[in-house]
C-alpha cells in the first residue's frame, strides 16, 4: 500500500502537513470517497480531504515515495 502524509484544514482553508506522521490508506477508496484538490507550498502536489470544504483531515501520496532517492540516501 502507498505511504501517505496527513494534513489539517481549518475552517479558515488554514492547511498544515502533520510532521512526523503518515499512514497506509488503499489509493482506490481516496480517488473514489475522498475529494482530490492540489497543493502549492508543500512537499506533496495532492491531498484528498475527507471533507470538500471547511474543516477536514486529508491524505497525500509521500513525496518521497513518488520520488525515491535514486542512490537510496536521502533528499
């Protein structure tokens, strides 16, 4: 299963990549029940929110796990 990020929304569209954190989510249930927004300023270039607006929690494919080293150290 894909690695991914969480992020926050606050009701004031605040957005904010939780550290040290990720989790195994099966990519088909986020594309079918979750809605896809991009992202600019952050590691990953698309969340899926479990909300489509206001508050919510939301999941990213890991940037480096999209992107993996190519020697295996780090980035």
């Amino acid at each position: 299963m894909p690695d991914y990020a969480v992020y926050t929304r606050t009701s004031a569209e605040h957005v904010v990549r939780v550290r040290n954190f990720s989790t195994n989510y099966p990519y088909d249930l986020l594309k079918l029940h979750f809605h896809k927004e991009s992202l600019t300023g952050f590691p990953e270039n698309t969340v899926f929110w479990i909300n489509r607006e206001g508050p919510s929690v939301g999941f990213a494919l890991r940037s480096d796990t999209q992107n993996p080293p190519a020697q295996g150290g780090l980035k």
